[in-house]
C-alpha cells in the first residue's frame, strides 16, 4: 500500500528566501499532487506531475518528480507572505483513483 | 459556478444523533469522494463511488453510510454520533480517465 512522507511538518521561513519542502512515497505512484489549504478552506490544486522528471512551475512554485528516487519536491523561490499555507503532496497507485495525502507542511512566511 | 458544493458548512450536535451531509458536483465527473481531517490536518480517504457504484471503502465504522442516487450526488450519513467523530468532512470529484479532483469546502463537524 502507498505511503506517503512529507518534511517539515513546520516551516517558518523569511520573506525573499528559497526552500523546498520534500515528498517520499514507498512505492510505484501513478500520479503526484501538490495541494495547498488555507486555514479553514478547502484544497487548492498546484500540480500533478505524472512521470519521471515532470517539473512544472507556476509563480514562485516548481514542483518536481524523481520516480526512481521516489520523491517529490515543491520548491519556493523568494517566498512572500502570500503563500503561507499548509501544503500536501499525495500520490495514486495502481490505477486506483484513491488519494494518499502525506502529513501536510505548515508553512509561514515572516517579514 | 461549476463547483464541488457541500451542505452544510458547519454541523454542532451531541453525541448519540444521526446526521447527514450532502455533496454535489456539477463538473459531469464520475467518481466521488469523501475524505475526513483530523485534527492535525491529516487527510484520509474514506469512501469513492463510480457512477453510483461503491468502490473504495476504507476502515470505516459501519456508522458511516454513503449514498449516491446519481453520478452527481454523495452523501454521508452518521449514526449514532460520537466525539470522534469530530473533524472536517470534504467531498471531491474527479474524472477518472483524466485525473485531477476537485474538492468541496468542508463540512466542520463538531460531536459535544
């Protein structure tokens, strides 16, 4: 069955600075997503990166997929307050439409 | 607006009580979901229907009973409510030969 790994669980970084935030799974995913979540919203569809070496960018965001390493990453480059927010990766396998979420990392971005 | 919607938002009761939540997608996918987070934000998958078929049911107690009447419905049903219980409920969509799932608001459930 899939697992999926996420660190940090916290985050606190200042504005201007680069991170990446790290996503492991166990085993053969079909799919990799990145999501983000608010404090009390809903889910927010970043990326879905589908084979190996997919890397896909959307503002200050890049996210990346190494299937023989079994990792993911989600970059941020120059973050500012805007995006402070949990961020999740999950994963799909077999076919099976199932989402496996990893833990989440609570980011906050400080001036 | 082409959405996941959920009713209602949020849903305070004691325990003990029967309660429902319903979803709606009007995006024309065929595969529902519910997903539960706890406390600590953690996401897992609950049950998924395709066109109206049962095809994922996780370790759920059998308190829990979804029902679809149509490609476009979900909802949950709780018997028997406990503190536990407590946490926010989100539906989902998604087209299974494409992927990528659009999710509901939430529903904020609270057993005092």
């Amino acid at each position: 069955e899939l697992k999926v790994e996420q660190n940090p669980l916290f985050l606190s970084m200042q504005e201007g600075k680069n991170y990446t935030i790290y996503c492991n799974y166990s085993t053969t995913s079909d799919r990799l997503y990145w999501y983000r979540q608010d404090p009390g919203k809903s889910l927010e569809s970043l990326f879905v990166l589908l084979s190996n070496g997919a890397v896909k960018q959307e503002g200050r965001l890049m996210a990346s997929l190494d299937t023989k390493a079994r990792l993911s990453t989600l970059h941020i480059t120059a973050a500012v307050h805007d995006l402070s927010a949990t961020y999740f990766c999950a994963g799909t396998q077999g076919g099976n439409e199932k989402l496996t979420f990893g833990t989440g990392t609570r980011l906050t971005i400080i001036p | 607006d082409t959405a996941v919607s959920q009713t209602p938002k949020y849903l305070v009761t004691q325990m003990g009580n029967d309660k429902s939540i319903k979803c709606e997608q009007n995006l024309g996918h065929d595969t529902m979901y519910w997903y539960k987070q706890d406390s600590k934000k953690f996401l897992k998958i609950m049950f998924s229907y395709n066109n109206k078929e049962l095809i994922i049911n996780e370790t759920v107690p059998n308190r829990f009973s979804p029902k679809s009447p149509d490609k476009a419905h979900l909802n949950l049903h709780i018997n028997s409510l406990e503190l536990g219980d407590s946490a926010v409920y989100f539906c989902a969509s998604s087209r299974t030969t494409i992927g990528g799932y659009t999710f509901g608001s939430g529903t904020r459930l609270t057993v005092v």
